[in-house]
C-alpha cells in the first residue's frame, strides 16, 4: 500500500508524517480533501497580537541593502 506524506501539522489523520486515512481525496486547486484539524489544536489561538505588532515595525536602515550605489 502506497504511503501518502503530509505536511498538515494538525490533521487528525496525520500519523509520523504519513496520513492514515482509508482514503484520500486530492483536488488541485484546494489541496487534500480528506484533511479534518485535531480538535487539540486551533491555529487561530497560537498567534498572539504583540507578535503581529512587531512585523508592521519596519526600520528604514534595513533598506539600506537595496540601493544599487554599491554596485
């Protein structure tokens, strides 16, 4: 039997990287079908709004790297 890898983190037919499912379903456009989240996890509670905050802060040295002067 072919073994199907997965990179969902919180499927809970996700079983050592391999997805234990009797049967998957893969369309193109949306990925794995069969895909069903742990109810353990939510991704939305693993963020937090000051690690959001801190990518919004944008320091004008760093784009010092981009000016074509040095070349």
């Amino acid at each position: 039997m072919p073994r199907i890898r997965c990179h969902y983190v919180d499927c809970a037919f996700i079983d050592d990287g391999y997805c234990s499912a009797a049967a998957v379903e893969i369309d193109p456009d949306t990925g794995c079908n069969t895909y069903s989240p742990n109810d353990d996890s939510s991704p939305e509670e693993d963020w937090q709004d000051d690690e959001l905050d801190s990518w919004d802060e944008v320091d004008s040295d760093d784009d010092v790297w981009l000016e074509d002067d040095d070349f």
